[in-house]
C-alpha cells in the first residue's frame, strides 16, 4: 500500500507538471487574428502591428486573416472564431457590433454571447463634416440652417455605430435630414462636388483638404487632437456618448494564462512609439483599455445602443 501510494503520488505529480507545461508552452503552433474587413483600414494596421510584435515575442508565425463582413453582420469572421477550439489559437479583432449586438440579432452561433474582451484599442476617428463655405460652423448652428433647408447626409451605411449616432443627435437637436445615403467612399471629393451637404466619415480620408471642410463634431471617445475645436457628440447630448471602438476578443473559455501572454503583447504594441505615431497621422484614438473595463464599457453600450434604436423607430 505504502509503495501504491508513493507511486500513485508520483503519478499525479508528474501529470500535475505535464499539464502545467503544456499551458505554459503556449503558442507552439501559429496564431490567427481574425478581422471581419477587408485590409488596409485601422484595424487593420494595428492588429498587423500585433500580429508582428506577437511572432517576435514567442517565436511562432502570427497572420491576420481578413473575413469582411463584421459592421452590422452576420460576422463570418466572428462566427469562425466562435466555432474555434477556446485555446488562444484564434483571436478576434473585432468593432463595437460584433460583442455589443453579434448575439442578439438572431446569429445562433453567437447566441449567447460567446466572447471576452482582452481589451479595447482603437476608436475610429469618425465626424460629422461639412464643405468650408457652408453656412454654419457648428451643430448649433447647422440644426437651425435645417429647419428650413434640406440638408443631404452621406454615410457609410444605417447599421454603423456612427450613423445611428448622426441620425440620433439630429432628433435631439430638433431636426430632420433632408435625404441620406450609403457611399462607399466618403472624402473630400464628396463635399466638393455637392453628392452630400454633410458626411458622417473618418477624419483620415478627409485630411487632404482639412484646410477647406469644417469639423462639425466628432463620435468619439474624446476630441480628436487634430480638430481640437470640434466637440465630442457627447459633449453635445451626453446620452449619445459612444464610439466605433476595436478590440481583441477570445472565446469565453480560454484559459487566463493564454490571455495573459496575448494582452501582455498587444498593450505593449498599441502603446509602442510606431503605434501612437498611426494616431497622430490618422486622428484615431490608440490606447489599451484593460479586460475589466472593457468589459464595463461593452456592458454600457448595450445599453445605450438598445436606447438609440428606440429613438430612431
């Protein structure tokens, strides 16, 4: 009994420390970062960034894999990541949609919510502009002006955080666009030719000719340092204080220390001299905003996502 024991205690020692390094050994195989648009866009840029600080760090192959499809549904891209064994293999970057609604507009696959958050990193420099000769230089002064003149919004389509929020504020602010419409892209050459009296785009397509456009406002967590002037649609309606946000998600199940080596990368990444220097080229927001709190934050915007679509029925 006594030699059973011994070799039992052994036994259970040694499986103890097998499990033990096999959690430790992760990644030992390559790692997936699954972004639900095409290449090229913030997200993008910045998930490559970590993908490429992540291959560095641990020695595996690290790619981002494009699944466009992820503004307002159906996520292929998150979906993918839902189905995927929860063992950090597989790493969402996904936008506001994705964990605030993914799970409530009839996905089974993503019925009930099936991500974490790691952490929030991006906000889009999103604004409200108008050509530089409009009559008005602010929302103030714009809701007047539509009292009486029809006005024609230009946006990247109704489902997007940012659009919501633009048709939002106009009810608030007491009135009503004159007609709007879905681009597939919003710049400088939409004001110029007149195909739209405001858009509700990012600031970095509009930069070439920020010297000739007005900044109305900006949907953003804060001001955009580039238009230092313009107000946050927070600032204006506090109750319509959202943004189009990024982040990286993992399945619910993943185990904590497999998060902790992806967040230790990623923070340092977002944080890094090369990433901060994409912000202040773009106007977008970099930072890293921790599980626990990002966590809050998508728990918020539930909230006032459900309020805003009321508002608009």
């Amino acid at each position: 009994m006594k030699t059973t024991s011994i070799l039992g205690g052994a036994l259970a020692l040694s499986m103890a420390a097998v499990g033990g390094a096999a959690l430790a050994d992760y990644p030992e195989k390559p790692v997936s970062f699954i972004v639900p648009f095409p290449p090229g866009d913030l997200e993008d840029v910045l998930t490559r960034m970590i993908a490429d600080d992540f291959q560095a760090e641990y020695g595996v192959a690290a790619a981002v894999v494009n699944k466009p499809g992820g503004g307002g549904g159906p996520f292929p891209g998150a979906i993918e990541v839902a189905n995927a064994p929860a063992d950090g293999y597989m790493i969402g970057s996904f936008v506001i949609g994705v964990p605030v609604v993914g799970h409530q507009i009839g996905i089974p696959e993503l019925s009930p919510e099936k991500f974490d958050p790691l952490g929030i990193f991006l906000t889009y420099p999103f604004v409200i502009a108008v050509a530089g000769d409009a009559p008005y230089d602010d929302m103030e002064g714009l809701a007047e002006y539509a009292q009486t003149n029809e006005l024609a919004l230009g946006h990247f389509g109704n489902v997007l955080t940012p659009t919501q929020v633009t048709m939002a504020l106009a009810k608030t602010m007491g009135f009503e666009w004159g007609s709007d419409a879905a681009f597939d892209a919003l710049d400088c050459n939409t004001l110029a030719s007149g195909d739209a009296d405001v858009i509700n785009t990012t600031l970095q397509l509009i930069l070439p000719c920020l010297d000739s456009v007005k900044v109305l406002a900006s949907i953003t967590d804060d001001r955009i340092p580039l238009v230092p002037d313009a107000p946050t649609v927070g600032e204006i309606e506090p109750s319509l204080d959202i943004a189009l946000w990024n982040g990286l998600f993992v399945h619910k199940d993943t185990p904590q220390d497999v998060r902790d080596k992806i967040i230790a990368v990623a923070q340092k990444t977002v944080m890094s001299p090369r990433a901060q220097q994409v912000a202040k080229d773009t106007g977008g927001l970099v930072y890293w905003q921790n599980a626990e709190d990002s966590a809050a934050r998508i728990k918020a915007d539930i909230e006032k996502v459900a309020a805003i679509e009321a508002m608009l029925e």
